[in-house]
C-alpha cells in the first residue's frame, strides 16, 4: 500500500522528502524504490516472497493430518492419547511419506492454530470416591460460617 501510495506522489511530482513524510518511510528508501522502478519496471516494486524454503505439505496433506490429529492417537495403534511430536513426525511419514523435523512439525502445528496440551495429573494415591465426598461432606464442616 504504501509502495503505491509513494509511486502515486512521485508521479505527480511531489518530492522525495515529502514522499517520504507522507509514507512514513525514510528518503532512502523512497529513493531506492524509485530507482528499482527506474530499472526494473512495476516488478521492480511488488512485494517478495518471504524468505525460507516451500512448505513440504500441501494444502490437502495439512487438511488429511488435521483430520488424523482429530480421530487420536489410538486410531493409528498408540496406546494412549498422548501427541508428542516424534509421533506426529512418524504419522506424516507413515501416511505422506514426507521426512519432516520436529522444530519444523511444531512451527506447522502453530500455523494451523494448534496448542500444547498437557494431560491433567493426578497422584497414583487419589481415591475418587474420598475426592468426590469432600466437597459435600467435609467441606462444610470446615468452612467458617457468619457468627
């Protein structure tokens, strides 16, 4: 937008520095822009790709994985329901026969809106039925009422 709005100004004459007040940009910068336009024509001026390599899944591959993330992690073969990344990495091999790391893994999973889930913990010791009576039972006999 404001690459637009720069070369609009310039076009109608205005000066770099005022050109560069009113973008918000430093005169250099609108200087080299107009010297890349100068050289390279309007390509000169569209935004880049931003840098790193093409992601390895597809669109359709991602959708596939989300739905294999969905059904849970005994639906192919775990034993419990537990996704630690070495799993996810095996699951996408296994199903797209695509080698993928763990760093990269995690940065997709941010991308598809994913989060870190932690499983609840509870003591070996924990007797359910004692927990469950405890607010009932216990509970109001301990809390101090208004005198």
């Amino acid at each position: 937008m404001r690459r637009r709005v720069a070369r609009a100004r310039l076009d109608a004459g205005w000066g770099l520095r005022q050109v560069a007040r009113q973008v918000k940009a430093s005169p250099g910068s609108v200087c080299r822009r107009r010297e890349t336009r100068a050289q390279q024509g309007e390509a000169g001026l569209t935004a880049k790709r931003p840098p790193g390599s093409k992601p390895k899944l597809t669109a359709a591959q991602r959708r596939q994985g989300l739905v294999l993330l969905s059904q849970g992690a005994r639906a192919p073969g775990w034993r419990n329901e537990r996704w630690p990344l070495k799993r996810l990495v095996a699951l996408i091999e296994r199903h797209c026969g695509l080698p993928y790391c763990p760093s990269g893994l995690w940065r997709l999973l941010r991308r598809c809106k994913w989060s870190p889930q932690k499983p609840t913990r509870r003591s070996r010791e924990r007797d359910e039925v004692a927990s469950a009576q405890w607010p009932t039972d216990v509970w109001p006999r301990l809390k101090k009422s208004p005198a």
